[in-house]
C-alpha cells in the first residue's frame, strides 16, 4: 500500500469507560485506528465488543474518556458540544439500524432535515434534496410517508438524509440488520455505489457477512481492542474474513 | 422560521391527544375570559369618567335608615358642591317578584337628577315631557329593549316596602347612566304616603373637581358628626364597590378561581408535552446525531408547546369575543343588569388570555425541552423500543 494516502480517521489511544456505582467498565481500552480517506471499512465484533461505541466517537456525538479522535484536520474528541454539532451536520452522514426517520414527515422533508441547519436558499436545499433522492433511486417517493414505504426504501431514505449535506464521511451502524436479503443487499449496493462514485469514506459496523464483503478492509474489535485488521482490495479478502468471523464464533 | 413545518407537524402528531388538550385549554380560558370581564367592570366606571365627580351621602349607620331633606340647602352650599339631587329607594315589584322582573326603582327629584348624572342623555320622548308629567317615568333604554316598552306605555309598579299601587306612564328614555333602572317624582311617593315626606335615603352630589372630591367626603361627615342623624359620605365608585362586597368577596373568589383554572390548564398542557417528549427521545437523538444543536431542540420543543397552547388559547379567544355580545344581552336583562352595562370586551381582558396563553405554553414545554437538549445523543440512540 502506498504511504501517500493521508488517514481521514485517526483514533489514538482511546480509552471509553463507563462508571456505574463504584464499578468501572473499560468499553475501548487503549485503542487506536487509522482509517483512510476514500476507504470502506467494516467494523466487526462480538455484541458489547465497543463497536457501536467506537463508531460515536468517531463520528463526534460521544466523547472518549482519554485519547484523542481525529478526522481530518479536526480534533473532534476537542471540540465544544456546540461546535461539535455544527461539525457533525457538515461531516459527517449517519445510517442507523431502524432508518430514524422522523414519521410526521414525508421523505423529502426528512431528507431536507439536515439541509435546515445550513444556509441554503429553498430552491437550493430543493436541488440537493432532488440530487440525493435521485442516487437512492427514489424520486417517485418524495411526497411518502416513512409507514408508506418499505424497511429497504426507509432505510435508502435515511441514506440520501445522510447524504443530503455532502459529507465527506458516512457511518452506519448495522444498516442491513433489520432488512431482508434482498433489501439489504441493494442498501450495500448503494453503498458501493457512494465509495465509488462519490469517493464517500465509510465506516459500517456489521454482522453481515455479505455486508462485510463489500468492504476493503475488515477491523475485528474484542472487548475493546483490535484483534483483526485485513486490509486488501476486492471481495475475495472480505469474504475470507467474513469466513474467520463466522468460524471464531 | 424553517422549521415551523416540523414543529406544526409534532403538535398534531397525536391528533386525538392533541385535540383533547387545545380543548382543554380552550375552554377554561373562555371561562377565564369572562371571569376577567366581570372583574374589569367591577374596577370599570361606567359613566365614563363622570362619576369621578359624584358623591354619595347616607346615613352613617345603614342604607335602610333616612336622612333629614333639611340637609339638602346645607350640602348645596358647600364650595365645590355643582348639585344635589336627592334619590330615594322605593323597591317594589313589577308583575311579580321573580328574579326576572327585578330592576332598580327610585322615587328622585326629576329637576336635579339629570344635572348630577349629566352622562345620562335622552333618547325617546323628552325631558320636558317626563318633567311635566307628576306621574311620568324615565326608563333605561336597556329595560325598554328588554320588557319591549313604548313611549306613553303605562307600568304599574306594585309597593312592597310601601304599601299601594301606583301606574306610571313612560314619558323618557336614557341612555349613558344606569340603564336598567326606572325612576319617578318622588313627589307621587310622598302624597301616596306622608309619612316619607321630608325624607332621604341618600343624597348625590356632583362636585366641580377632583379635589372637591378628595375633601368633600370628610367635610360633610364632619358636618353632621353630632346631629342624631350622622352620615357617611363615599364616592360613586366607593359606594358601588360596597355594594358588591355585599355579596361576600367575590372578586377574590373570581381571582382564586381563574387561578386554580390557569394551574389546572398548565398541568394538562405539561401532562401533554412530557408525554410528548418521551415518546421522541431517540427522535430528538437523531436530530442532535444530524447537527441540531441543543438551542434549535430547546427552541423546537418549546415552539410546540407553545403552539400547541396558542391554538387553545387563541380558539379561547375567539370563542369568547364571539359569544360576548350574547353574553352580555343575557347579563343585562338578568338581575344584575344595572352591573352589565359596564360590561364590554377590555382589551386588557384579552391581552390577559393572550399573556396565560403563551406563559402556559413555555411553562409546561420547559422541562421536556430541557431534558430532551440535555440527555446524551448515545443514551437517546440507545432507547429504542
Ligand atoms: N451509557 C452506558 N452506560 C454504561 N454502559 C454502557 C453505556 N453504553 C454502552 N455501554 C456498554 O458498553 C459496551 C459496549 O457497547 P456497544 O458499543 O454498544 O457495543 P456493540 O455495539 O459492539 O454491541 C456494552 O457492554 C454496553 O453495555
Ligand atoms: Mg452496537
């Protein structure tokens, strides 16, 4: 691999723990991860492994208890929570499990949600709304409501919501965990489609084997720290890590 | 501004429960409405200013008991003192004594009466004519409205304080003082029954200015201190005020009400919203996951609250401004109807609404929206189901 690619990611030494009553629970402990720009990256690991943990942090609505969180040139585990916030709506897209689309409203609206909070003109926030409903293939669902559409198109919904702003990071956590085969191999398809076309970098959290195999690199984390970490091109490395993630079971 | 779609889409998310509460605001702010009204025109003065100048005098121990008419060119003496008319209470009935047939009835001296209550102006036959007429009577235009009397009718008022019966002939109607009243030569009064003559239930007084108002009242109770009939001299307003007080101390009963009604709809209002809050604790998480910052979600659900309070409160409003004009037709021509004529929709009453409205609003929104901007994005995430 060529040492030239700046890491969009980086994790450095982070230590997340959790004090309930006088017991303290270590959830990453010493952890540290570079992931680069332009790279698709699954995250793997046991239930309670940290996963879900690791991915807030990076994506800068949780903090670490020590260490530091990178992306880009900002520090995120710096930040205010204001600034935090305004960093988040222009960085970062966020792909949830049960989609969290707001169900008063229609898609359109839920995909202009995060365009509110910019400057844009309605005639501007209509275009990019139009442009992210377009890539998700859903421009005759614009006027539905999220209980009239299936999981798969809520859940393409909630990809063209996270897209809308034009970050340069996607995270999702377990995004084809609630969906059917079917649909969630198109949602991975779609997936691809952003790492490659749109030269989004994206971090997935995931059980799914196939979901696993679209990735170019494989990070196995174990009760807070990194046990695997397979990097290579194409689906043959993922499907052979996915094959080492079902056997270590 | 961008986002009042989505806070008016929340208000209504729960259509039934959202109906249920701008109900449960609407309605008692009507009542608090009127409450507010009747209030108003207790502290309101109905002569529009005038009465300012006007006394009343009486005898210092109770309504019931007389005054001698030897006061009379003593009071009129006085500096300050305009004129002094003299009104006597002569109860009676009219048909029957059903609550419904209740006005007010006063046996007064016609030359001076409309020189002390200058605000009233005739509308229907004449001064003149009333005057000239021993037996004439001068009638409230809003008693005509409500008995449909005629000029020139003839209404025969029977005594119950005062024995005997006596028929007068309408001969003037007024508008302006206190409507709901009728009044007649007390001269028919003391013929019909000598044993009145030379005596006052209370005398009025129309001074020339504010500071005759201020001094007089002392003067004058100075001046019969120690004469065996004593008296107690108060200004218009203070002797209405004494009136109502009569009735116990309503305005206090009125203000604790409307307050327990204003806490009881701030309860509902907070019930509403909490649960609505609850309900969205991942939503608001997902909001603050997009880069809503914690001022936006205070400001969304607060927006809701307050919204949801203002349909409530503004229906409220409108029902009462609507229903007002029926309302006071009906006060008027109940027995309290010399005290309706005051009656009017005070802007003061409204702001008052608009004011309860809004603070019931930010007041029952304020704890959902401080908890739901302060819980962590990760906790929110994490309550799912
Ligand atoms: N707010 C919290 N308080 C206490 N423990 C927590 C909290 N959030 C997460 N945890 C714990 O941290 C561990 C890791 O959680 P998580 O990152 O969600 O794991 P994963 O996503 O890999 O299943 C779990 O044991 C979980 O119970
Ligand atoms: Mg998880």
């Amino acid at each position: 691999m060529e040492n030239a690619i700046q890491p969009l990611i980086q994790v450095q030494s982070v230590v997340k723990q959790y004090t309930r009553d006088t017991q303290v629970l270590t959830v990453l402990d010493g952890l540290s991860l570079s992931i680069d720009a332009g790279d698709f990256v699954a995250l793997m690991g046991p239930s309670g492994s940290g996963k879900t943990t690791l991915l807030n942090l990076i994506a800068g609505i949780d903090r670490p208890t020590s260490g530091r969180v990178l992306v880009g040139p900002d520090e995120v585990s710096a930040m205010s929570e204001g600034a935090l916030a305004k960093w988040r709506s222009r960085n970062i897209g966020f792909i949830f499990q049960l989609y969290n689309l707001v169900p008063v409203l229609t898609a359109y609206e839920n995909v202009e949600l995060p365009l509110l909070l910019t400057n844009l003109s309605k005639a501007a926030r209509r275009k990019q709304v139009e442009l992210a409903l377009s890539v998700v293939n859903l421009t005759d669902r614009t006027d539905h409501y999220p209980r009239q559409l299936s999981g798969g198109q809520e859940q393409r919904v909630a990809i063209a919501r996270a897209i809308a702003t034009d970050p340069k990071l996607l995270v999702a956590d377990e995004p084809t965990g609630d969906l059917d085969a079917r649909s969630g191999e198109e949602i991975l398809i779609l997936l691809e489609r952003l790492n490659d076309e749109f030269k989004k970098t994206i971090l997935i959290v995931t059980h799914d084997p196939k979901a696993a195999a679209c990735a170019h690199r494989l990070v196995h984390l174990d009760k807070g720290v990194l046990k695997e970490d397979v990097r290579g091109a194409g689906k043959t490395v993922g499907i052979a890590a996915a094959a080492t993630v079902s056997a270590g079971k | 501004m961008r986002f009042l779609p989505l806070v008016l889409k929340n208000v209504f998310r729960k259509k039934t429960r959202s109906i249920l509460t701008i109900g449960s605001i609407l309605l008692p702010l009507f009542v608090i409405c009127i409450m507010g009204t009747l209030l108003a025109t207790l502290d309101s003065d109905p002569s529009g200013g005038k009465g300012m100048f006007r006394l009343t005098v009486r005898h210092s121990i109770s309504i019931t008991n007389w005054l001698p008419e030897a006061y009379l060119p003593k009071l009129r003496q006085m500096p300050g003192v305009k004129e002094v008319t003299i009104m006597n209470w002569f109860g009676g009935k009219y048909v029957d004594s059903s609550a419904k047939n209740f006005f007010a009835r006063f046996a007064i001296d016609p030359e001076s009466f409309l020189r002390v209550f200058d605000e009233a102006t005739v509308v229907e036959g004449s001064a003149a004519d009333w005057m000239g007429d021993r037996s004439g009577l001068l009638v409230g235009k809003v008693l005509m409205t409500k008995y449909g009397w005629r000029l020139g009718q003839q209404i025969t008022l029977m005594g119950d304080i005062y024995p005997g019966n006596y028929t007068f002939t309408i001969r003037a109607v007024f508008k302006g003082a206190d409507e709901s009243g009728v009044y007649f030569d007390r001269r028919v009064h003391e013929e019909a029954l000598p044993r009145v003559k030379g005596y006052v239930g209370m005398y009025w007084i129309k001074t020339d200015s504010v500071a005759a108002v201020e001094r007089l009242p002392k003067q004058i109770d100075a001046m019969f201190e120690n004469s065996p009939f004593p008296t107690k001299t108060e200004t218009e307003k203070e002797f209405q005020n004494s009136w109502v007080s009569m009735l116990g101390n309503v305005k206090l009963l009125i203000t604790s009400i409307a307050t327990i009604i204003v806490l009881v709809i701030l309860l509902i209002a907070a019930n509403t919203m909490a649960m609505s809050a609850r309900e969205r604790v991942t939503e608001i998480a997902v909001l603050r996951t997009l880069g809503f910052g914690k001022p936006t979600i205070l400001g969304l659900v607060l927006g809701e609250s307050v919204l949801l309070s203002l349909f409530g409160g503004l229906l409220g409003l409108g029902l009462f401004v609507l229903s007002f004009p029926g309302f006071r037709a009906w006060m008027l021509n109940s027995p309290m109807g010399a005290f309706a004529t005051g009656m009017r929709i005070f802007p003061g009453i409204l702001a008052l609404g608009f004011f309860i409205t809004v603070l019931v609003g930010l007041l029952s929104g304020l704890v959902p929206a401080i908890r739901s901007a302060g819980r962590s994005i990760p906790d929110g995430l994490r309550q799912v189901g």
